[in-house]
C-alpha cells in the first residue's frame, strides 16, 4: 500500500476514541518511520489525543529528520501539561539554526505553557528573521501573553485585540 493509504488508515484507527491496543500500535509504526520522507506526514491526530503516555514518541519525534513532523511534535507536546524537561528541549530550539516551522512551533508552544517564565527567549526570537516575520509576530505575542499573565498590561478592547491576534498567528502560520 502506497503512503497516502497508510496515512488514512492511521487516521481512521485513532478516529473517535480509539484502543489502547490500537495507540501503541499505531505510536510503534510512527516510532518505526524515520526516514526523511516519512510516510506518515501528519501525526497531528495522534497529538489530539493528547495522552501522556505518548509524551516519550513525541519527544523522540522532536529531533525527527523532517521538520514537519518535529514541529507537529512540539505541537502535540503542546497539548500536553507543561513538563521542565520539554520546555528546556524547546528553549533550545528557539535559534537561527533550526527550520522556521520549528522555531515558530517552539515559540507557539511555550507562549502557551508559560509565557513569563519564557519572556527573555520571546525578546531574543523577536530578532530572528523568517518568511512573514512569522517568528517575530508569535515572539510578539509571547510577550504579550507574558505582560497579561503579569499584570503589566489591561487590554480595553480584549474582543478587538483577540481578533488581531487570530490574524496575525494566521498570518504567522501561512493562513491567508
């Protein structure tokens, strides 16, 4: 069967609420998949389990030769509770030398899980550059998180200031 067939059929097993049998089984043919080109290019399902115990294959997923699949595992890690040992992995990764998929995944993610404890590699993300500035603007909101988790900031129009927001990690994630 060709990739695309084997893809669906991940999908369609993980669909609804699926087995424990069925996840392990499915983790160990994603685990398998090394290659550069892999045959599962999307595992943002498994991720939308958000399940702990697949916090070891996400990890592993993060040093993955290809850059989507490392970026749709920091996203799924994501989705999980914040753990010191993967924000430090992240931080780490928060640099010109990665692909700017991961590094706007990185940022994204520990925006989220704790946007002050993140500020100062928010400031130094803010001078990468990337397509769209896309690394800048979600360094940007990072920061902005950051002063409202503080108390340094009161949003008068947080309806207006939201809908900007969307616009913008949009724009940052290529969505037009």
């Amino acid at each position: 069967s060709n990739a695309v067939d084997r893809e669906e059929a991940m999908n369609r097993m993980l669909a609804a609420t699926p087995s424990d049998a069925t996840v392990r089984a499915v983790a160990e043919a994603v685990r398998a998949d090394k290659g550069q080109f892999p045959v599962f290019r999307d595992i943002n399902r498994l991720g939308e389990l958000k399940r702990e115990d697949l916090r070891p294959l996400l990890r592993e997923q993060v040093t993955h030769p290809d850059y989507d699949r490392r970026s749709q595992a920091i996203r799924s890690l994501g989705r999980l509770s914040k753990d010191e040992t993967d924000i430090q992995t992240l931080r780490g990764l928060v640099n010109d030398q990665q692909p700017y998929a991961v590094v706007r995944a990185a940022v994204s993610t520990l925006g989220n899980w704790d946007a002050p404890a993140n500020r100062d590699v928010f400031q130094k993300a803010t001078k990468l550059t990337s397509p769209l500035d896309g690394v800048r603007l979600l360094a940007l909101d990072g920061l902005a998180k950051a002063d409202v988790a503080e108390g340094r900031f009161s949003d008068p129009a947080p309806q207006t200031t939201q809908t900007v927001m969307r616009f913008l990690s949009d724009r940052a994630h290529g969505v037009n």
